[in-house]
C-alpha cells in the first residue's frame, strides 16, 4: 500500500543525489585533465611547473601573513 509512496521518495532522492554528483564531476573535471596532463609530460616541465605552483602559494602565503597577523601589532 505505501510500496509507491516509497518508491517515488526514493527515486527523487536518487535523482538529487546524481544531480549532485554531476555537479562535482563538472567541477572537478578540469582538475582530473591536468592532473592526467601533469603525470603525462616529462620530469622538466613537472619541475618548472611545480615551482611556479609552489612560487604562487608561496606568494598568497606571503600576503595573508601581511595582510592578517601583521597589522594587529
């Protein structure tokens, strides 16, 4: 009696759900082609592109150091 009742909940929970994963499938997506692009290409560009990465993080490190704790002194 209740069987179709359940069965429409569970559907539309199953579809928000698969919603929801598309959505971050989409967002990640470009994340997963560089990464499969950063394995592919030789040890010299992996190098020359991770020092500019760690050069940028770095450089926002840096700045919120300045821009936060340095002010309150």
């Amino acid at each position: 009696m209740l069987d179709p009742i359940v069965n429409f909940f569970s559907r539309i929970f199953f579809l928000i759900g698969r919603g929801i994963g598309l959505v971050i499938a989409w967002i990640l997506w470009p994340f997963l082609k560089i990464a499969s692009w950063y394995r592919s290409t030789a040890f010299l560009w992996q190098a020359i592109v991770g020092l500019a990465l760690l050069a940028l993080v770095a450089g926002y490190g840096w700045f919120i150091y300045n821009a936060v704790i340095l002010p309150g002194y």
